[in-house]
C-alpha cells in the first residue's frame, strides 16, 4: 500500500545545454549533455520518495535500457513500482536547456506509456482506493487519467491534477480533482484566460473552480511562486529561493510532488504550498530532473532556513 499513488509516465531525458535553439536546418555546437530519468509522473514520484512519502508509481515501460533506468530509479528514491513492462520502446524526451537562463524547451515521446488505458488503472482500483493522495498528468492518455480521478473519487481520496501539457479538458474531469495545478500557460488552455498578471491568473484560477474544481487552484507562477486560490481566499505564496539557478527542468514536478506530499502528511492546504514552493526552489539549483530533487533533509534545513 501507498499513501500516495502516481499514475504518469516515465522517459529517458537527452537534456542539451546551447546559447539558443536551433533554426530549422541550422546545426549549432551545444556546451553540455545528459541522459537521465525524466517524465512528469516519474520525476513526481521521485521527489515524493526523497521527500520521504510512501509513493506507487503507475506507469507501463519497455523492456529495455530506458525500462532498466525507470526501475532503478525508483529503487533508489524508494517508489514502489505498480505498473506493467511490456514488449514496446520506453518513452524518451529531447531537452533544450538555455545555457544563460536555465530555462527549458521539452520534446516528448511517451513510447510504452502511450498505451496506459483505463483497464490498466482499474486493475490498480485498491491500489488508488488505499492512497490518501492520487495524482496523475496528462502525458499519459486522458482516458486513463480520468479514470484514475473517478477511482479516487469514489473511494475518498484526495485528487490532484497537474494539467501539463497543457490543453482544454471536459469540464467532468475537472470535477474530479480537489485540486489543479497549471502554470500560466496550462491555465489559459483550460480557461482561454490569458495568465499575464495577477489579475489574470485569479480570473483563470475562479474560472476552474467554476467547471467544477473542488477545493482550490494552484497556479503555479515561475519564480513569483505560487497563487494558491480557493472559494474565499486568493494569495500568492512566495518562492523560496535556494541559491543560484542552474536548470529549472523539473520544477513544476518538484512543486506537485512536495504539495502531495504535505497533503498526505495532513498538513493544511495553503502549508502544503509553501512545502512544495520549498522543493521547486531547491530543484532548481541543480542540473537534471529527477537528479534534481532534494532530500528531506535539506527540505526541512531549507524550511527551517538553515540552508
């Protein structure tokens, strides 16, 4: 069993640090190389593993190299695996990474994970029902987010949804989360609200509520941090700066995944965001994604302001 059960997907990140992207047909010289382990769902279990969460990771990989990493991976940051490895290539993603900035462009390729259905996840239905927390994205099929959302649901389990990539949804999945966490382009893909100031993430963030979300929005604001925005109450939490920034590959899911994990831990709402604005800041003070997430040593010293 689980507190905390992640239905996502798992990809082998090829991470490319240059000055600038590329123009089509133009070769540039780039300053750095990675391979690692990425993926929204993956890189969010992880972070809940260091963070110290009992977390199942819900997912279908290949048999193959990037499978072997996927496992090992977890192993390593304490993810039990719930999912399926099966005769079809893992998933991978290309990486741009602005070399000044840290900022990042992401190609993804899903692979095995593109075939995550709703009976993969029914199968899983005590799994999800056990959890205190079920979080899903949407890198994986719709279908099969939804129907880990319905699962939760019915069983009273807290349901969060990080809509990233960003696109519209039905207004009957949106009513399945307690809570939604987009940055600003998610939410003007849910709302066709542009998220440009503040004013604007409100108007998005009440427009969420009024398709049905059920306890609070959280968009999540770059380096401003977070607006935390429920019926009555609308705040931005600050970011907690951690040092310089090195790569911010990974932040939304560090965010998403110190959220879950207060959540799980029974802390209030409002407390959980700032939890989870302390992993985001110390994440990106490190290359990587999921090599970036932090310990739960250095998130308490963090929160504690003793680094």
């Amino acid at each position: 069993m689980a507190d905390i059960v992640i239905l996502g997907v798992f990809v082998a990140d090829a991470a490319y640090r240059a000055g600038r992207l590329p123009r089509m047909g133009e070769t540039i010289l780039g300053s750095g190389f990675a391979l690692g382990p990425g993926g929204k769902g993956s890189n969010q279990a992880v972070a809940c593993g260091r963070a110290g969460a009992r977390v199942a990771m819900l997912a279908r990989i290949g048999r193959d190299t990037f499978g072997d990493m996927a496992e090992e991976t977890w192993r390593a940051a304490g993810v039990a695996f719930a999912g399926d490895r099966v005769d079809e290539p893992t998933g991978s993603a290309m990486i741009f990474v602005d070399e000044a900035s840290g900022d990042n462009a992401i190609v993804i390729v899903p692979g095995a994970a593109a075939g995550i259905g709703p009976a993969d996840v029914e199968a899983r239905r005590d799994l999800i029902g056990g959890a205190k927390v079920f979080v899903t994205q949407l890198e994986q099929p719709v279908g099969a987010a939804t129907a880990g959302l319905r699962i939760a649901r019915e069983a009273g389990v807290v349901t969060l949804l990080n809509p990233a990539p960003a696109m519209p949804l039905p207004d009957e999945v949106l009513a399945m989360c307690d809570y939604v966490t987009p940055n600003e382009t998610e939410a003007e893909a849910l709302t066709g609200i542009a998220v440009a100031d503040e004013d604007g993430a409100r108007r998005a963030a009440d427009a969420l509520l009024a398709k049905g979300v059920a306890e609070a929005v959280i968009l999540t604001l770059g380096a401003r941090g977070a607006l935390f925005h429920a019926r009555g109450v609308s705040e931005v939490v600050p970011a907690r700066p951690a040092g310089p920034v090195v790569e911010t590959t990974g932040a939304g899911d560090a965010f998403n995944a110190g959220f879950a994990t207060a959540l799980a831990e029974g802390r209030a709402p409002f407390d959980a965001v700032r939890f989870g604005n302390a992993l985001a800041g110390l994440s990106i003070t490190r290359p990587g994604a999921a090599a970036s997430m932090p310990t739960r040593a250095e998130i308490d010293a963090h929160l504690a302001g003793r680094a």
